[in-house]
C-alpha cells in the first residue's frame, strides 16, 4: 500500500469522540421528570416538618455536602428520613428546584437565606449567583442591610460595594433604622473612613448620637471607643462645646474620659467630600478625517472650573474607546465605552485613586445595523440611566437615505441588571444638528424644526414647539425648569421654560470682531448654579503666521439681571475642546484628588 494510500487508511479507522450536545440538557429533563412523578425516589429529606422526597445519587452529584452525607459512612447514609437542621422549608424547595432543573430563582427578599442555604449545602454556583445577584442590587434602601450581611459571611466585592453606596449616602442612610442595628465594630469602620459624604463633621456626631440612643442602656460603654473616630479638629468651638454639653457625655460616669478625646487636639484631614469643587467636563477634540469617520474623543478628560482657574486631567485606559460621557444626581461619573467590537460597557470614575473601574452594570447590545453618524448619548433622568442612539440609516456608503432618522431609547434597571428597550423616536424632518437634555422628570430631543419630549411614566414621546429662530441647535443645558440652547456660531441664544412651551430669546456671541470655529461646537453648562458656554475661536491663518492674532479659548457666563454674556478670565492647557455632544456634564471634584 502507497504511503499516502496507507495514511488516508490511518485517518479512516482512528478512533474518535463525539459529544452529543443534548444529553446534558435532556438527562437533566429526565431527571426532572422523575421527581415530578415520584419515581426512584430513595431517601427522604426532613425540614422544617416539610418532607421532600430525593434521589441520593442527584443530591450527591449536586453537592459535596450531600455526597460527603451519604458516601462516607455516616448514619444518614443508611437511614431512609433525613433531617436537616438551620434551614428553612421554603428557600429549601427553592434549592431542590435548582438541584433538578439548573434554572435559579432569585430575589431580593430571598437572596440571603439563599445564599446561606447554599453556603451550608456547598452549592458553589448558587452562592456565587446570590453574590452577584446582591452586589447588583446594592442602592441606598438596601447597602446597610446587605452590608451587614456581607460583613458576617466575608462576601468582600458585596461589602465594598455595600460601603461605597453608605459614604456616598450617609446623611440619609444615618437617619434610617436599619443603620441603628449595625454593630459598634460596623458603625466604626464607616464613621472613619475619608469618603464619608459629609459636608460638616457634625453630620456624623448625630449620626452616633442616633446610634447610642437607640439603645442607650446597651451602647453607651461604646462611646469612648467611638469618639476617636470623629474628626473634632473640624468642628467650630460652638460645634465642640455643644458637644460637651450633650446629656451622653454630661450624664456619663465616664465623661472625663470622653471630655479628653473631645477636647483632643488633632490633625485629621478633611473627608474628601468636604472639601470639593463644581467641575465642567471637556474631551480634547479631534476632527473627524472625512465624513465617515464620525469618532471624534480622545482618551483624556479635562475637569475645568473657570472661576478658580483649577482644571484636572484624567486619562482613560487606551483601550477603551469613549462613546458617552454623563454625571448622575448622586455624582457618578459614568462613561459608555467599547473595547475593539465586543458590547459596549459602563465604566465608572473613581477620585479617591484617579481610576476608571468597570460599573456593576451588563453590557450594552450592539446595533449590527449600518448607519452614519450613530451619536450615543447616556444620560439620567429622574434616577434612572438612560443610553440613547441617534441613528440616521443609510442603504449604502454613497447615498444617505433622508428623513429615514430615529433615536432608540435603553434605560437601565438594577433590580435585574438589564438595559431594557424603550419607545423610539422616528423622525421625518431633515436636520444636521441636534441635542438632548434632561430637565425634571422628561427627556428633550431639540432640532431648531422639531422638539419632542420623552416621559417615562408613559414610556412615550411628545412633540413640542422647536425653537425656530436658531439655525442649527447644537448644545443645549436645563437649569431649573429651563433649558437652554444655541447653535454652532452662538448667534443668539434661547430659553425653553418647560411649563409653558414657549421660548425666548437672549443674547448671544458678544465678540462679532472673532470668528467662532464652529468645529468643535461651542458648550453650555451650568456651574455653580449659572449658566456658562465654552467656545472656541479662530483667526485667518495670514494673521496667525504674523503672529498678530491667535486661536483662543472664551468661557462667558451669563449674567440675567443684564441680559448679557460675561467673559470669564480663564486659562486652559491650550488646545481645542469639546463637551461630549451634545452634553456638557459637570460634577464635585474632590480637592485632595484635584490636589494631587
């Protein structure tokens, strides 16, 4: 036989593997199946008083616990009732439903004697579901409860996240019942820590004074390992001496010692959310090489406050291509972003380190769909996340398909961490600009032909008046009740009040002399509760090679008992900067970050 003859024969008779993929699935069915009817049932389980017949084999192929039970010699190997102790009946069935189906029902109000269940039974993947399920649902009516929970069975990425949601909430969460019950050990690791949200030390004081009270005759001998964790170095001598002559300490047989730590000079810092700084936030801008290459950021972020003349820089991980950008009520700093084609993510800023941290958020889906220019766009109302595309279709890459345009809509739920669709938007009217803004509790889509405005309760879209009189809108920013906006070429400027549909208009572009770019566009952002508006201007390039004339940066606010546009002195690193379109957020820097 020819070698090639011989090694085609080789290849023929090897020996080979197959695997059928529904087995699995299908003896899991079957398994199923027999315990529904009742069939080959050999052992008993017993809790509660609730019986609920098994199969040993099934339990044991399930957990090392039931497997150690009945494999080992033990007496519940040979007995036919097994009792089970320090469970309950109900979050047991639920485990025997997951024993013999693989499918895991989880909620909040039976997360925990899950996780516990799961914990005694050796249930690696249901403890690992129940983690993830809480740390997903940590907000501030649940981080005490499941911070104490996650304290007692070492559940560290749920008790971090648990901690964080606490310092960025504690005058609220100090004022609950749940923060009563926390333990001294508890309760002083949060009072001492430097992200504690308070902007006096007296926040925290009460917050022990609260605690001790509630039951006084117990924790009052904690008060003295207490104190120390207070930074009295920051409280006014008012401040102190109220405090000396509080009844907890007045009445106290150990006030002496409680009086010394009081009267303690020290140099503990600030807790960083006392000391802070209103921000606005910039991208470096880089034009887009044609119109097809729509991808205008960079992986900086400029923090400004015109006023100071502060700013910082943060750098994004390079992989990390930015789509959006958004600052939430509660101060998080949010960005949308895509590493290569993989499902867009939510990162989230960390000041303490100058960090971006993943979010415990999923993925965004991707639209596999062709479009030009897809803007992405992430932004809160009312609490809730919200991540829009503004798509304009196109059926080939030569010819745009006209007033075929929508903006699809996604808000994010916590409670089952899913980007859930919203009603969209289909727009029929040309345009080549737009903005969204979130004023109160509605979404705003404005073109200077057409304004819609989404409500959540309904989940729909309703058209207003536009504001006709500005060429192209390209920036807009709500304060209070109104929303703002202007074009490209800040030639004048205009006021939305929300409550009547009526728009009015204000100046605009105070320097005629200078020309605006235009590209970036200009930003509006309200700072220190007044409206401000980054542009950036250029001159002839005769004039520039001259020398006799420069590019240059303007922040104006605007002054309302004037009715005109103020130029801020401001001085940034030079360079040509955008707000994220077509939002400008802005958020509480801490200074110890912007410090350093």
């Amino acid at each position: 036989m020819a070698a090639a003859d011989q090694k085609r024969h080789d290849s023929a008779v090897r020996p080979r593997s197959y695997q059928d993929e529904s087995y699995q699935h299908g003896f899991l069915g079957a398994v199923g199946d027999l315990q529904k009817a009742e069939v080959l049932q050999d052992v008993v389980l017993e809790v509660e008083g609730c019986q609920f017949p098994c199969h040993r084999l099934v339990l044991s192929a399930a957990s090392h616990y039931f497997r150690a039970m009945f494999t080992s010699g033990m007496a519940e190997s040979r007995q036919n009732t097994v009792v089970l102790q320090g469970l309950d009946a109900c979050v047991f069935g639920e485990i025997l439903s997951y024993i013999y189906s693989g499918t895991l029902h989880v909620s909040l109000d039976k997360v925990q004697p899950l996780y516990q269940a799961a914990d005694l039974l050796q249930l690696d993947y249901v403890r690992d579901t129940c983690s993830s399920y809480m740390a997903m649902n940590v907000h501030r009516s649940t981080c005490v409860d499941l911070y104490k929970f996650a304290d007692v069975f070492s559940m560290d990425s749920v008790r971090n996240q648990c901690l964080k949601c606490i310092y960025r909430h504690f005058s609220k969460v100090a004022s609950s019942e749940e923060f009563c019950s926390l333990s001294v050990n508890q309760l002083t690791e949060i009072i001492s820590h430097d992200e504690l949200d308070v902007k006096e030390e007296t926040t925290v004081w009460e917050a022990v004074v609260r605690w001790v009270q509630h039951s006084r005759k117990d924790r009052l001998h904690h008060l003295p390992s207490i104190l120390p964790h207070i930074r009295f170095n920051l409280l006014t001598s008012d401040d102190t001496a109220a405090i000396l002559e509080h009844p907890l300490v007045r009445e106290d047989p150990g006030k002496s010692a409680i009086r010394n730590v009081v009267k303690e000079t020290s140099n503990m810092k600030k807790r960083v959310r006392m000391d802070t700084l209103e921000m606005a936030m910039l991208i470096p801008y880089k034009a887009p090489v044609s119109e097809w290459d729509m991808d205008t950021s960079t992986n900086d972020i400029l923090f400004m406050n015109p006023r100071t003349g502060k700013y910082i820089r943060s750098s994004i991980p390079e992989e990390l291509n930015v789509l959006a950008l958004t600052v939430t009520s509660d101060n998080n700093i949010y960005i949308l972003a895509n590493e290569r084609l993989d499902n867009y993510k939510v990162f989230e800023y960390s000041q303490a380190g100058d960090v971006w941290e993943r979010a415990h958020m999923s993925s965004v889906a991707r639209d596999e769909k062709l479009y030009l220019g897809d803007t992405k766009i992430l932004v809160e109302v009312d609490r809730i996340l919200y991540f829009l595309t503004v798509k304009t279709r196109i059926g080939n890459r030569l010819k745009l398909i006209q007033g075929n345009r929508l903006v699809q809509v996604r808000k994010y739920n916590w409670h089952i961490d899913q980007w859930q669709e919203c009603s969209q938007l289909p727009l029929d009217s040309t345009y080549r600009e737009f903005t969204i803004a979130s004023c109160g509790l509605h979404l705003y889509f404005i073109t200077n032909t057409e304004m819609h405005h989404y409500d959540p309760s309904q989940d729909r879209w309703c058209k207003l008046t536009p504001p006709e009189l500005i060429p192209e809108v390209c920036t807009a920013v709500a304060m209070g009740t109104e929303i703002f906006c202007t074009d490209r070429c800040f030639t004048k400027t205009m006021v939305y009040d929300t409550e009547s549909d009526c728009w009015q208009v204000l100046p605009g572009w105070p320097h005629q002399e200078d020309h605006l770019a235009g590209d970036p566009p200009p930003s509006l952002f309200v700072l220190e509760n007044q409206l401000h508006i980054h542009v950036f201007t250029y001159v002839d390039q005769d004039k520039k090679a001259k020398g006799t004339a420069a590019d240059h940066i303007f922040v104006f606010v605007y002054d309302k008992s004037a009715n005109v546009w103020k130029e801020l002195k401001v001085t940034l690193p030079y360079q040509p900067y955008m707000s994220h379109p077509p939002l400008c957020p802005v958020a509480r820097m801490y200074l110890p970050s912007l410090n350093a």
